[in-house]
C-alpha cells in the first residue's frame, strides 16, 4: 500500500492549514492514495476550531487562524502536528479513522518510551464512556454547559492519555471524497496549560521534531503495511494552497469570521 509523505518542521500557520485543506479538495478518488502529513509551525500560532468564536481567543501574544475541522484551540509552539488525508472508502476509514490512525500514533509514542492509551482504555475500570467519550455519571451535566475553549479540556473517547493527562486529541472535516484528519501533541512541556502533557515529559528526555516523525513513520509502515514515497504537491494542490494560504486563512475575515 502505497502513501505520499510530507515533512515540514518549520511551516508558516497559514500555509499549514491551506495544505491541508488542499489535498483535501483535490484528492483523487480514482489514484486512492492516503498522503500524510508530519508539520510544525513557525511562527508559533493558535488554531481554533470551524465552530469557535474567535473572541473568546482572549490573549493575542499568538496570531489566530481558524481551522476547517471542528474542536478546541491548540496553542501550536513547538509542537508536533499531523494530517491524514483517506478516501472515504478506504480501508483504514472503516469503521473508524480516529481509532485506527491513534493507534498508530500510540504504536509511535511507545516507540519513544511513552505509555500513551485512548481515554477509553484509562477509563474502562472507572465509569462507562459513552460514544461521546462523556463519563456516563456526568453526561447531562457536560451536554448543558458550554464545551471548554481549548482542546485539552475536551475528551473524546480516542484522545490519547499518559498517566490522566492528554498529548493527543484530532479532529476531522469530510468531503464527498475523501477525509482529512488531522491532529497534534506537545513535544515540550506547554507552561500555559496543565491538563497537557508532553513527549519529553514522559519519555523523560530531550526529544525533538525529527524523532517524532521517525518513529510515526516506522509506526505507520508497521501498523498498516504503508510504503511511503516522498511527496510533492500536484500543481492543482500547490496553487490552490498558494490561494487559500493569502486569500483564507491570510485574512481576517475568516479567522475572525465568528
């Protein structure tokens, strides 16, 4: 099975996310090929989800860009982010991506000495988790109160966990064709959020970008069989992101949009 790969350590917030929305757009039903992405961000940057209104932000100490998929806001600085982009009738989305593509990036954590789990499994012996990835007791409860602002305040049921804390959670935007999920995790420790953790934390030593991507790469060839060949973007994909990258996510008016 045969992938495209991407790697960018250092890519600007707004052509991240035009690429993303990019292979999105133009994935080919007919090819079928899955490509992933493995991307940082420079400079450091806020995405917020589809639905979010851009004034609850509060601080601006980060510029703002609202993503196409939907979730709370990460704070990108230094951290580890990656897209996946699959048809829709692709074997790895049945039944479903989120479980198979965390699996992955725990397979990928391990790796690194980090015992990383989906918040159903560290949650099992405790309370049932509903589809929702709501704690039964107090589903009620969360669906009559507002969704915290950032990421890592919310849980679903695939997030994945070290020790209680989140370092994984990924949201998804669906086209006719294809859909794209995307998600990331903190390398170093994030002094503005403790409900995070991070790779370095928990493997207890000095990681950086380019571990991260090694070891998800073996951990993708291995979970699902992948032969990765390096990527470039069609001419369709590079100028529709050159497009999306001034005219979308470059102005206000979408990231500020609510």
């Amino acid at each position: 099975m045969k992938w495209r790969l991407f790697i960018e350590e250092r890519g600007a917030p707004a052509w991240n996310m035009a690429v993303d929305e990019a292979i999105l757009t133009c994935f080919d039903p007919a090819s079928d090929m899955p490509t992933l992405r493995m991307y940082g961000w420079s400079p450091a940057a806020v995405s917020i989800g589809y639905f979010q209104p851009a004034r609850s932000a509060g601080s601006r100490d980060y510029p703002l860009f609202r993503r196409i998929t939907g979730g709370g806001a990460i704070c990108h600085d230094g951290d580890f982010t990656y897209s996946v982009v699959v048809g829709r009738v692709h074997p790895i989305a049945k039944p479903s991506l989120y479980n198979a593509i965390h699996e992955a990036m725990s397979n990928a954590l391990h790796q690194m000495n980090v015992d990383a789990k989906p918040r159903w499994v560290t949650k099992r012996e405790d309370m049932p988790i509903n589809l929702n990835g709501e704690a039964a007791g107090n589903a009620r409860q969360i669906r009559e109160s507002a969704p915290p602002f950032l990421c890592s305040g919310r849980e679903a049921e695939a997030d994945l966990l070290v020790g209680g804390k989140k370092i994984l959670g990924s949201a998804q935007r669906r086209s006719r064709q294809a859909v794209l999920q995307h998600g990331s995790m903190p390398i170093k420790d994030l002094t503005y959020d403790g409900r995070m953790t991070s790779v370095c934390r928990e493997a207890k030593r000095e990681v950086e970008f380019g571990d991260v991507a090694a070891a998800v790469r073996i951990s993708f060839e291995s979970v699902f069989g992948v032969t990765f060949e390096e990527g470039r973007l069609s001419e369709e994909e590079r100028d529709l992101a050159d497009g999306l990258a001034k005219e979308k996510y470059g102005e206000a008016k979408w990231n500020y949009r609510r």
